[in-house]
C-alpha cells in the first residue's frame, strides 16, 4: 500500500477540521457532565449507605467492561445515527470512574474535621456542601480527568459508524491510503486531551486554595480540611 502525503489538504480543510474538533469535543464533554451529575449523588448515598457501594462498583465495572463499538452498534435501533448513541456508553464508562472517585473523596474527609464541623453547628447538607465536597475535590477532579482523557479518545471509534468526530478524519485517511488527515486526527485528538487536561487541572486550583496558601508558608503541613472548615465559620 502507498500512502498519498499532501499537506496543502490542511489549509484547504480548515472549516472541516473546525467542525469536527467541536463535535469531537461535544461528544466527549457531554458524557462527563451526565457522569458527574449522576456519580456525585450516587456516591453520596454510598458513602450514607456502606452496603450499596459493592453492588453500584460492581455494576459499573461490568458495563465498564463492556466493547464501546458494540454498545454502539446495539444503541443504534433506538437512538439513530446521532450523538446519543455516542454519549449514553461513554456516559456510563464515565460512571465508573467517577462513583469510585467521589466515594473515596468523601471517605478522606479526616473524622476529626467531620467532628469539629457538626460541633460548629453544621448541619448533614451544610457539612456536605462546605466542609465534605471541597475537600473531596482533588479525588473527584482527578476520576473527572481519566474519564474525560479516556472519552476523547473512545469518541473515535463512534466514526466507524457514521458519528462524526475527528474519528472521521482516520476512517476517510484509510480508505483513501491518504496519511495526511490520519496524522492531522491524530494530532488534534492528542491536542484536545492536554489542553482539557489543563483545564481541569487549572479548575482544581481554583476550587483548592488552600493547597496555595500550604506551599506559600514554611514547613507548616497544610490541612485542607482545617482549611475548609476555617473558611465557612
């Protein structure tokens, strides 16, 4: 086989890349939000009820283990050739990263700060919101990058059934022997998973402050949690 190389394709094509780098990004984003809008209360009833946790990380690994180009396949008599039959698999893998996150976010909140924050007069919701979740951060941010990395990257495989996406780019590339928008594909996709990785990473530095104020100060150990608490009393 002779792969064709014309870099002159990529000035011609800037309007078709710009498209597909946006429902690529569409495709990927969507699942996360769903994910995380599904994981948080979820793992938050895990973490009130112990015994639910085994069977919920038990379900998810299963559907996690599940080929993406099937659930695909399957997912085109009801939903069409559309987005969802994209978002609803990537959705679910994005829940079984994300329910383990939470749960092992809210299980690092240190009992004495439980303690001291319902001594301070916090109530179950309060505590959560102020005290519980923002700790929980770093742990949560963390399965929200795996998963939004991995979603990248699984969005192309929806191409081998017609969902655009910069999928589209690799699957046009070998039928045609052309390398061009294969390496152009692949390059972009590297490209969206770095810079959404920064961005989640700069929105974890924004949520934590107090891991700022830690390292500005002398050898003092910085506690988030004290921190937490210290700044909603």
């Amino acid at each position: 086989m002779t792969w064709d190389w014309r870099w002159s394709w990529i000035p011609d094509h800037y309007d078709l890349l710009g498209e597909l780098l946006l429902q690529h990004l569409y495709l990927a984003v969507v699942p996360v939000v769903l994910g995380l809008l599904i994981a948080l209360p979820l793992g938050i009833v895990c973490v009130r009820v112990r015994r639910l946790y085994a069977p919920v990380l038990a379900l998810t690994s299963v559907f996690y283990a599940l080929p993406s180009l099937a659930l695909f396949v399957v997912l085109i008599d009801y939903t069409g050739f559309t987005g969802w039959t994209v978002i609803i698999p990537l959705t679910i893998y994005t829940l079984s990263v994300l329910v383990r996150n939470v749960v092992d976010g809210l299980r690092s909140v240190p009992e004495h700060v439980s303690q001291a924050a319902t001594a301070m007069g916090f109530g179950g919701v309060r505590r959560l919101l102020q005290v519980d979740l923002p700790i929980a951060v770093p742990v949560v941010i963390a399965g929200l990058r795996v998963a939004t990395v991995s979603n990248i990257s699984l969005v192309s495989v929806g191409s081998l059934i017609g969902i655009s996406g910069l999928g589209q780019l690799f699957v046009d590339g070998i039928q045609r022997s052309f390398i061009t928008p294969i390496i152009v594909g692949i390059v972009l996709t590297v490209a969206l998973a770095v810079l959404a990785d920064a961005v989640l990473v700069g929105l974890q530095w924004l949520l934590t402050p107090w891991t700022r104020a830690g390292r500005s100060t002398e050898p003092v150990t910085a506690d988030p949690a004290g921190a937490a608490t210290a700044g909603v009393a």
